[in-house]
C-alpha cells in the first residue's frame, strides 16, 4: 500500500488451548500499549480472536509477539490497510468463548469443515450438490453476500444452532455437501464444527473469511455481491479491501447507505431506517446531544469518540 494508506489493519484468531489466558492479558496490553496500537483482542480457554490497528512497524511487532505465545505460532492474520486509524482505544478481554455459538462441546481443534481456498470456492458454491450457508448476522448480509447465499436471517451467531437444526431438513433436501463463510474465517470454525457434531459428513468453509476472497479473487471472476462489513470504522470493504460506500448509524451502529442517508428517519449520531422505530424520543434526544458534543469536538480540532473518520475523507 502507499503512504496515503499508513495504518496497517491485523484481523487475528487462533483456536488454541489457554490454560491461563488471564495471564496472557496483561502483557498482550503492555505490547499494544508500547505500540499505540488500538482495537480489540478476546482471550479465552479456547483461544485468541481480536482486530487491531497501528503503524506497520509495531502491528509486525505485535504480530511476532503473539506468534511466539505457545500454540500460536500458526495464528490466522489477515491485514488490509487505512487511511486513518479505525479504532479509539485498545481492549484485552477475556471471555468464555472467543466468538460465542453458546454449544457445549464444540471444539474447532478436534474436528473442523474441510477448508477451501479462495481459489477453489467459486467451483465448489456453483456445484447444485452444494448448498452454501452465510454465517453471519442480518445486517451483515444486507449488504452483501454471495450469489446463492442461504441468510439465516440471525441478529447474533449464537442464534445459528437452533436456526439450523429448525431448517436442516429443508437445507438438505437434494443436497449433501454444506458450504459456509464468513468474513475472516472464525465463526465457520465454530459453525463447520457444530455442523460435524450434528451428523453432517461434507462440510466445507471459506479459508480467510471473506476478507481474503476479496484480497485474491478479482471482481470480473467474482461471485461476491456487494460490500463486506467490517468491526471497525471504515464500516465496509469492497474487492482488492478497498474502502466500502457504507457508513454508520452512530446510534446503533449498523451499517447504513446513500439512500438510508436520504430517508425522513435518518439523522446523524441520532437515528436511521433501520433503528428510528427503536429508540424513545428520551433516547433520541440523548443523541442528539452526544452529536452535539461531537460536532463541538470537531470544530475544536479535536475527536470526540464516536466520531466518524470517514467525515474528513
């Protein structure tokens, strides 16, 4: 990338057993602290997940220290780059699942969907014996997904196991390979995981997420429609992990268009289509004050957390 784009983006994960992973928190934050590095990173027994950005020298830095972490040697790294930094402080938390199904007994490090790579999963969803599920969340897909994707139509991944043994046998009729995807790979190792557990024999999941199709296929052999979201505030990403056309509602933080922009219920940092018949008219005017303190910040020259960064591309 060039210098218009100085801020290196590490999506990471790695399913690993942690003894201790409390232990593990403090000197992961002493590291990002070191480095100014911000975003967020989950630890559990079961492993590590997190997205962080910084400058490339100490995003490699922290990288190299998470890799020397035993049984990380192989952790999962996607990188994309920014033109600002996309997040506003750094979290170490530690959680009882690094992305949360809520199965007892799913474990991604005994058995696991078969990985394609990016190359190979264009055959694989267009093959009619295949039926090609997205794993994540409603407003997610809204945005894009891909040509003959099943939308669970889910508001968290925790809902997928029951949304799944409601649907499998209509899933399933005329079919018996299940593909599945998502945007940086962790949640199919959890869900190609559930699915194994449930009986089924050809399971096979996008390896690197979305997020790495994007990066090696190109647009005129793709079968990706739309935009990919993104956990952090570019909001979304297109092919080549160009910068997306989305933004964000800053008031329930889901992704929002041109046209969302355009509707009667949207107003920024307070409402859009989307959450207007949500929120009270206590919670609008809360808001509404929120933005009033951002839009203050901004003409003070500083950034008052919330803030879009998109507003001075």
């Amino acid at each position: 990338m060039d210098e218009i784009h100085p801020i290196k983006v590490a999506a990471l994960y790695r399913f690993v057993a942690f003894d201790a992973p409390e232990e593990l928190q403090i000197g992961i934050q002493a590291q990002c602290a070191a480095g100014g590095i911000k975003g967020t990173i989950l630890l559990a027994h079961e492993g590590i997940n997190g997205t962080v950005a910084g400058n490339r020298t100490n995003i490699d830095a922290l990288i190299s220290f998470l890799r020397d972490i035993p049984g990380c040697a192989e952790l999962d790294v996607k990188y994309s780059f920014a033109k600002e930094m996309p997040f506003y402080r750094m979290k170490v938390r530690l959680k009882k699942e690094i992305v949360t199904l809520g199965v007892e007994g799913i474990d991604p490090k005994r058995e696991v969907g078969t990985y394609v790579q990016p190359e190979d999963w264009n055959a694989l969803i267009s093959d009619p014996d295949t039926v090609l599920i997205d794993t994540r969340n409603d407003y997610e897909v809204a945005i894009g997904t891909f040509e003959g994707a099943v939308d669970p139509q889910t508001k968290s991944f925790s809902e997928f196991p029951d949304w799944f043994r409601a649907h499998r046998a209509e899933l399933a009729a005329g079919k018996t390979k299940f593909a599945m995807f998502c945007t940086g790979g962790i949640r199919c190792e959890k869900s190609t995981a559930f699915l194994k557990a449930e009986g089924i024999d050809e399971v096979y999941h996008l390896e690197g997420g979305i997020l790495r199709y994007l990066e090696n296929i190109p647009e005129a052999q793709s079968k990706w429609q739309g935009e990919c979201f993104v956990f952090d505030e570019r909001v979304s990403v297109k092919h080549g992990l160009e910068l997306g056309e989305m933004e964000l509602c800053h008031a329930c933080r889901r992704p929002i268009s041109q046209a969302d922009k355009a509707s009667a219920h949207f107003i920024e940092g307070v409402s859009c289509p989307a959450c207007y018949a949500e929120r009270t008219d206590d919670d609008r005017a809360r808001f509404a004050e929120r933005q009033k303190q951002i839009a203050l910040a901004k003409k003070r020259g500083k950034q008052h957390i919330g803030v879009n960064p998109r507003d001075d591309i």
